[in-house]
C-alpha cells in the first residue's frame, strides 16, 4: 500500500511541473479516504466535479473550490 501512496504522488507530482489541471471526478467516501490516505490536497486537485445535484453544492476536502456539474460539451 506504501508503493501505491508513493507512486500516486509521484504521478501527480510530475502532472504539476508538467502546468497541467488536475480534476477530481465525483466524491466517492473511498476517493476521499484515498486523498486522505495520501496527504492529497488543495496543492494537486485543482476542483472537483459530479453528475449528482446533491455533490454539487457539497465541497470536498482537497478541492479548493466547490463541485460542480460537469462539463457536457465534447
């Protein structure tokens, strides 16, 4: 599990020096557990976003903005 933490971070680590967002989909108690488990906050996930009118004014802990309903346009 240790390995896993590790190489999630490292992977968003390197997705942050490469400029890029990072998006969380949905606010899942597991997702949430996982950010948790790995120190994963406000300084990697850039928002969040969920299909459920209920998420939608909710925030999670790492965002640090609220969800939102997702983007539709393709």
């Amino acid at each position: 599990m240790r390995a896993d933490k590790r190489a999630i971070l490292r992977l968003l680590i390197e997705l942050r020096e490469q400029g890029l967002t990072i998006a969380g989909y949905g606010a899942p108690a597991k997702g949430n557990t996982l950010l948790n488990y790995c120190g994963i906050g406000s300084d990697f996930i850039d928002y969040t976003c969920d299909l459920s009118p209920h998420k939608q004014v909710t925030c999670c802990r790492a965002a640090t903005s609220r969800s939102a309903p997702p983007s539709t346009s393709r």
